[in-house]
C-alpha cells in the first residue's frame, strides 16, 4: 500500500526546519518550512474528511500557483481523494463537461477563484468547498493517511496538449513516485538547493526530495520573476522558452546579469538556438539544460550545454535542416524511444519491420514506453481518434516527429501530421532554419499549403533586413514577419497554427 503524502511526512521528519516553498506575495516573499507544511496538511485534510471527501472522492483544485495549492493537493491525496485539473483556458462550459466526464463531486477554491467557483458549482452540480487561507495553523496529525494502492488514481488531468486533441491523463500514486524516480536519475535533481519553477511536476520533484521550490507562474511579469529569483537567490531555473525569454530580455535591457544562477533548464515548446546563447550572457555561470517530454512521458529525453562549443554545435544542427537536438534518451530507468514511419503505423506484422532506432536513418514519429510513461490504454479519450491498434499498445504516441543522429541523439523535427511542401522535411526543421538564421528571429511558423514562413520577431529588429523568400527542401517559400504569433495559453511557446 502506497500514498504521495508519505514521502512528505518521511522528509518532514529528516529535514523539518528545512525551506520547502517559497511565494511572492506582493513586494515581499512568504515561506514554508517542510514541518510546518505537514502540519498545515494534516490541518486541512482534517477539515476535508469532515466535510465527507475520503477514498475516491475526485476534487478539482481550482487554486493558483501557490503554497496552498500544494498544501490542497497533498491533503486531498492524504485522505485519498483524487485531484481534477482542468485548464480554465477552456471556457466554462468545456470546464462543466470535463467535470461530468470525470464525475468530479468538489470544487477547492481560493478566496481568489471564489465567483468562478461558484458560477461553476451552480452549472456542474460540485460542492464548492474554501482551500486552505494563510491563516490555517499547523496541527498535529490526528487521522490516519488513507493507504491505497499503487494503481489508485492520484490526479485526472485534462489537457489539449500540442494538436488540440483533448485527453484525460489518469495518474496513479505509483506512477507518480515512479516518473519523480525517472526525473531523479536522468537529470541529476539531488543537486537542487533552492529553484525558481513554474512546472508543477517539478516542484512535486523537489517535495519528494527534500528540496526546495520557489513557485513562478507563467502569467508573472519578467520583472517581478528576476525580483523573485533575485531576493530568494534562486540558483536553479526552469520554465517554458517564452518566459525565460522574457526574464533575458529585461535582463540585457537593464544591463544586468545573475551570476549566482548556475543552471538554466527548459521545457514545454522548441528551443531555438539564440535561446542559449543569450541566456549565457545574463548567466553567465549558468549551464544550460533542455528537458524534452510531455505530459504522459517526462522525461524523454535531456541535452546540457555546458558552454560555446556546445551551444555552436547546437545552432550548426538546426542550421543543417536537422531539427532541435533534445540530447540524450533518458534511459536510466527501462524506457524504450523509438521512431516510428508513417506509412508503417496502420499494419503491422512484425515489429522490426516498422520501429527502428538507427542512428540517422529513420525519420518518422516519435513513441515511447516505459514504468515511467502513460500509454494510450491508460488515457482516457475525450475527442478523437480511436483506441490505438494492438501493435501500438503500451506505447504513447508523442504526436512529434523526430530522428536519432549518429551521436544517440533524439531530434525534434516538428509535428508529425506537418509535412512540408515537399513531404521529405517536416515544417518544424523549416522553422528551425529560419530562427536559426535571421538575427532577432523568436519562433517561426511555417504554412506549407500557403507556401510561407511567419517569423516573430524581436521588437527591436527591423523586418526590412530580413530576406522576403527562401528555399528550403528544394521548394520556394515567402517570408513574412510579424510581432507576435499565436500561441498555447499556459507555456506562450507552441504555436497554434490554426489561427494563422
């Protein structure tokens, strides 16, 4: 028998005076000790098995980034209930779906979140239940942890990731201790001291630990995350491109650096090359890592640049058509990462035949399994496609297109179902070239029916010195320009290529 809330009370009990969260609130920062948090859970998980939530009850947790959010979540998990996540991006009324699918009885609500809450308890039927406040007080723990299975659901989360598809991941206490093991061994996560994160699945990382988060948010003005990162002297960073692309640029427009940050990480959307490369002025003792995953396999796969030659290389790759190099399988724990041909994935009768991991040769879609890694049979479909064939059992299909260079490299080559005009290069090494080669260049999307590239440009960069066409894979493309391209609400770093 297995529950999440154990490792927090295993920590407590090692490391209680230690610093677990830390939050902005307004000018100054508010801290968390990991005793004080255990008794600040176990205060809230007494309150919540009053008011009857316990084994299976499914709760959504309708909390910002914050302290309470993680003292909500762990004491939902302590008396067994189950959290709901659902991005609030999706409108009300899609919300009030997802909540009847996944037959979510409670709303836990921030005093902040309060109207929505209620607005959405009266359409969905949920009980609208206070989250923790500020002034909830630590108490000894006088109930007992519900003890549940490995298999027992721990979050349901409802996501349209990078196609727009939407799916709701089911993730088990097991999996959850099993994908913190896998981020453990694959990207040295016991070095962490103190962390500037805006992922959640990172901050659980550092609870498990023993370590400590500062929580950022992805709506957080640049200015008010380097105050943060500043007061709190945060030396680990990790976030999406576009935020960290903004802390940079307000960074190089004051003229300052932050030289007590030694590690860069980033995750959630493409990495393009004058990422690294400025950010290696800011920080300059900084190593720069890139983290590829998504929400049903993190990680896959992991690439550090160390320094110049590292970062060169990196811009040389895209710059050859190549795509992004995401480094190195995370293969210390039994994964398996294979690509996949299109025109292979409907019949199968021998699997050889159609999975190759050959360096350099294959290029075709990226799927992966693992103990770390939710397949297709453990996601429960919303919209879209049907049930995945038996050959493809076990193994989640990323949605991406990728290639494995002669190094042991994972490269990512854009989405799979964006061929480029030509059928033989995907749209996402197109962009690749693109950003790689035009100074001041963000992001770029490339419209193959259209016959054009869209490039997003830094404010500060004239478009008149940026060339009007260009070849690539032997066919002709105009080049357009434009200030800000649509992208995913919660990272800003996927384009939404519907919109263009």
């Amino acid at each position: 028998m297995y529950n999440l809330y154990c490792r927090l009370c295993t920590v407590a009990l090692h490391n209680p005076q230690a610093i677990a969260l830390t939050q902005s609130t307004g000018p100054k920062t508010r801290s968390i000790s990991f005793r004080e948090l255990l008794g600040r859970v176990d205060a809230y998980a007494r309150k919540l098995a009053l008011l009857g939530l316990g084994l299976g009850t499914r709760a959504m947790i309708a909390i910002n980034p914050s302290i309470e959010f993680y003292i909500a979540l762990l004491a939902l998990l302590k008396v067994g209930g189950i959290a709901v996540f659902i991005d609030p991006t999706f409108g009300i009324q899609r919300v009030k779906r997802y909540l009847a699918r996944s037959h979510t009885a409670y709303l836990i609500a921030s005093s902040r979140n309060k109207i929505y809450a209620s607005l959405l308890g009266l359409l969905s039927g949920c009980k609208v239940i206070s989250g923790p406040s500020g002034s909830l007080q630590s108490v000894a723990n006088d109930i007992d942890f519900a003890a549940v299975a490995e298999d027992h659901p721990a979050l349901i989360t409802f996501t349209s990731g990078t196609s727009g598809e939407s799916k709701c991941l089911v993730r088990t206490h097991g999996f959850l201790h099993r994908q913190s093991r896998a981020i453990n061994h694959s990207l040295d996560r016991n070095a962490i001291d103190r962390e500037f994160s805006t992922l959640p699945v990172f901050a659980l990382n550092n609870l498990d630990n023993g370590n400590s988060t500062v929580i950022g948010t992805t709506t957080m003005s640049a200015a008010h995350a380097i105050r943060l990162i500043s007061s709190t002297k945060s030396h680990s960073l990790l976030m999406a491109p576009a935020q960290l692309e903004s802390i940079i640029e307000h960074l190089s427009q004051t003229g300052s650096v932050l030289p007590f940050v030694s590690r860069v990480c980033v995750g959630g959307g493409p990495v393009y090359p004058h990422l690294p490369q400025s950010a290696a002025r800011v920080f300059p003792n900084a190593i720069f890592e890139i983290v590829y995953g998504s929400s049903e396999a993190e990680p896959i796969s992991h690439l550090r640049l160390v320094n110049a030659q590292d970062r060169e290389l990196y811009q040389k790759k895209a710059l050859e058509g190549n795509g992004l190099d995401v480094g190195t399988i995370c293969n210390t724990l039994p994964m398996e990462v294979v690509i996949a041909r299109p025109e292979k994935l409907s019949s199968l009768m021998d699997e050889r035949q159609f999975f190759s991991a050959t360096h350099g040769v294959t290029v075709g879609e990226i799927l992966v399994r693992g103990d770390h890694v939710l397949a297709s049979e453990k996601m429960i479909r919303v919209a879209g496609r049907d049930p995945e064939p038996d050959h493809l059992q076990g193994f989640h299909r990323t949605g991406d297109a990728g290639m494995i260079d002669v190094q042991g490299h994972l490269h990512y080559l854009g989405r799979i179902d964006r061929p480029s005009s030509t059928k033989e290069v995907y749209a996402g090494q197109i962009e690749a070239i693109c950003v790689a080669s035009t100074p001041g260049a963000r992001k770029a999307a490339c419209i193959p029916q259209a016959n054009k590239v869209v490039l997003e440009l830094d404010p500060r960069t004239s478009s008149k010195t940026i060339a009007s066409s260009g070849i690539f894979g032997g066919h002709a493309y105009n080049i357009l320009t434009t200030g800000k391209l649509p992208c995913d609400a919660r990272h800003r770093s996927k384009i939404i290529y519907e919109r263009l």
